[in-house]
C-alpha cells in the first residue's frame, strides 16, 4: 500500500536530506575533492581507506539499512542525496557497493562490514553469464569487472546457490586486474575450490539492486553539476576579444541547454527516490528507476563531453580538472546496467501494463 506523506513529513524529510548533504559537502571539501581524486587514481587500492572508515563512522554504509540490523533506516531521498554530494567530489570510495552488500548480509557480517571493520564489495550480484558454482561449500569460476576488488577484505558473490561470502585471502581466489578510463580498477575474480565462508538465502537482491541502480544515477547527476559549475566558472574568467567569453550569446545557449538536462536528471532521479519511499507498486518503481537511470547516463556524458569542448584545447589534457568529469562517466555508464538495457526494461514494463 502507498505511504501519504503530509506536509510535516515533507519538511521533516527535507531537513534529513538537508542534514546529510551538509555532512557530505564538509567531508569531501576537507579531503582535498579533485585533488584526492587525482592522489588515488592508478594506486593499488584506487581509495583511501582511513576516509572509508570516516564514511562508516558518519553511518553511511548503512544509510538504507533497517535500525534493528545496525544501520541508520533512512530512506532513498537521503541516499540519493548523499551520493550526489559525492559524485562532485569525483569521490572512488565505493559506497554504492558497499550498501548494496550492507544490504544483503547476513547479521554478523553486516556489522563488521557497516562499522569499518572489513570491506565486503558485491561479485556478479546484478548480472552474470555463468555464474559461479558452489558445490561442498566451495566455489569454482569467475566473475568480471568487480569494481575496486584489490581493496575489499571479502566479496558476497552471485553464484548458483544464491550469494556466497568469500574471503579475499581464501585458498583458490586470484585476482586479475584491469585499469579503468578514471584511473580505478576491475578486476576478474577467479575462484578454484574456493571455501565459502556462508551461504546467504532469503535476501531481496531486487530491492537492493534498485537501490543500487538510482544511487549510481545520482551520483552521475552530482559529476554532471559539478561539471557544469566548473565551467560556469571558466567562461567567466577566459576572455576573448577583450571580453569574457560567458559573454557570448552562442555560449549561454549551450550552457541553458546543459542546465536543463541536469534539472531534468534532477527531477527524475527524485522522483524515483519518492515512489521507493512512498512504497509505489514494484513496476512503478522499476519505471522510475530505469528512466531516471537512463536519463542520468545519456545526460551526464553530454553534459561532461560539452564542458570539455567549453574548455577549448586545454580541456583535453590530464592538466585539466575538467577531463576527470567524462572518464568517471565512462567508467559508470554500465554500473548495474546500461542504457539499451533499462530501455528494454521499461518498454517491457509498459507492455506489460498494457496487458
């Protein structure tokens, strides 16, 4: 059944939300934000893990997690909040990982993982040809493309028993690793006889995922924003023809434009955030999502690959800030699915509504 908000709920929820992008905005600020973006790129780890820990404290791993399971119970407006805040920052650590399997672990697991004590990141959940197979507690196969894997402390692999906690330093597991466009790292996770450290059954991986994928949108919207503002910024200091070239009409065109695609990704990724707090019917909510997702990532690389061309000829060196806004956005363009296939999503929930 949907959940009606009255007026005090909406003002109550704004000031939550309001609380956590002040905290986010303190936090990437006092870190350094591009420049730490740039210390991390191409290191062994690809993050910091003192801030992670600082991220765990500030209760953020488990933001969506239910109080009695350990974590704050707070709900996707504040989520999708605080990973815009980040995705200005150009933040790597991997928090919509790290939710995502806050979410599905098994209590003990859980807590260490949501107080700092291990970094548990999510194998396959989501999407995965073959699967790994567990038989007699041990894991045999592989999975491609784990984001960030050199510097968990376990993984909750999708396999053909459901999910499978491993530990990284188990017998059997080998890593494989693979540079990304923004200097992060994937890696293929290979697993030979492989012991399992816990099954994990009885878990909603769909509610996760959905999480998950509107985080991932929001955090493309917070890259895009700070994008734009980086450019707002140049055109009023570059000149040309004695003048500043934010001064030229063909140039505030192009810049109207962008602002309406990042308002628009804006009202999307809210909007789906609503209809998951409000409990809207499932299909509701996967429209929603896949909409603002694709949304997100259409929006995100135009308005990125345009603030490049803004900057003239320097904006293509690595000197520049502003080259680091599209390589994130290449690197999350596939994150829990990519366009053509929330496209085919939501035209399959359509049809299914007009049956």
């Amino acid at each position: 059944m949907t959940i009606e908000w009255t007026q005090e709920d909406l003002e109550a929820r704004e000031e939550q939300v309001r609380m956590i992008r002040d905290s986010a905005v303190t936090l990437v600020s006092r870190h350094g934000a591009l420049e730490r973006a740039r210390e991390t790129r191409y290191s062994d780890l690809g993050l910091d893990p003192a801030i992670w820990r600082e991220f765990c404290e500030m209760g953020w791993t488990g933001l969506r997690v239910p109080e009695e399971k350990g974590g704050a119970g707070l709900g996707m407006l504040e989520y999708v909040a605080l990973l815009e805040e980040l995705g200005k920052g150009l933040v790597p650590e991997p928090l919509i990982e790290g939710a995502l399997t806050a979410a599905l672990l098994p209590q003990t697991a859980a807590t260490a993982h949501i107080q700092g004590e291990q970094l548990i990141l999510p194998a396959g959940i989501g999407g995965v040809d073959q699967p790994p197979v567990c038989r007699d507690n041990a894991l045999d196969g592989e999975v491609r493309r784990v984001s960030l894997a050199s510097a968990a402390d376990a993984f909750l692999v999708a396999c053909d028993q459901g999910l499978a906690l491993v530990d990284k330093d188990a017998a059997g597991l080998t890593l494989e690793r693979q540079l990304q466009q923004d200097g992060s790292h994937v890696a293929t996770v290979k697993f030979n006889n492989t012991p399992v450290r816990e099954l994990v059954s009885s878990v909603d991986v769909d509610a996760a995922l959905e999480d998950a994928t509107l985080g991932c949108a929001a955090y493309l919207l917070g890259v895009m924003q700070a994008a734009f503002d980086e450019t707002l910024s140049y055109l009023k200091i570059r000149r040309q023809f004695g003048k500043e070239i934010g001064s030229f009409q063909a140039l505030q065109h192009r810049a109207v434009d962008l602002k309406i695609q990042i308002e628009l990704t804006r009202a999307m990724v809210t909007s789906a955030a609503r209809a998951i707090d409000q409990e809207f019917p499932i299909e509701r909510i996967r429209r929603a999502v896949s909409t603002a997702r694709v949304k997100a990532s259409t929006a995100a690389m135009l308005v990125t690959r345009e603030a490049v061309q803004f900057h003239g000829g320097i904006g293509y060196t690595d000197e520049a800030d502003i080259g680091l806004f599209p390589r994130k956005v290449l690197v999350l363009l596939n994150r829990f699915g990519g366009v053509d296939g929330h496209k085919r999503r939501f035209m399959s929930l359509i049809d299914e509504e007009d049956v």
